[in-house]
C-alpha cells in the first residue's frame, strides 16, 4: 500500500474536490483519494506508487494544476 499528498491549485468548492476525486479514482491501482480545496490537499491511497505524471494529467482532466508533492 502506498499514500502519497500533493498540492492542488485551482479548487474553490466541493464541486472541485467531485471534479478530481473522479479523475484521479479512474487511475488504475487507486484505492482511496481525498480531496480538500480549502487546503488543495489531494492524498492518495493506491495498491502501488503512481507515477506524478498520471496524477498531474489525471488533476489538468479535472481541469486544475497540481503543484506537487505537498
């Protein structure tokens, strides 16, 4: 099991944290994701590490920009 936190920016609302927590659960592997877009927290739980770029274009899917690792 692996968990990993990046920095999100561009999220306002619930309906962000929806938009990505979508996205981000289609990667293969994904077990659990949390999403909070007062701090731009995105943690994610998975079976094995996912590679940052998979998670950068799954949040620009979602239409916001990860950071990095937080």
């Amino acid at each position: 099991m692996s968990e990993t936190v990046y920095s999100v920016s561009g999220m306002s609302c619930g309906h962000c944290e929806s938009a990505v927590t979508k996205e981000i659960t289609a990667i293969p592997g994904v077990t659990s994701v949390t999403v909070v877009a007062q701090t731009g927290r995105l943690t994610i739980a998975s079976e094995r590490p996912i590679d940052d770029e998979t998670v950068r274009a799954a949040v620009d899917e979602a239409g916001y920009e990860l950071v990095g690792r937080a």
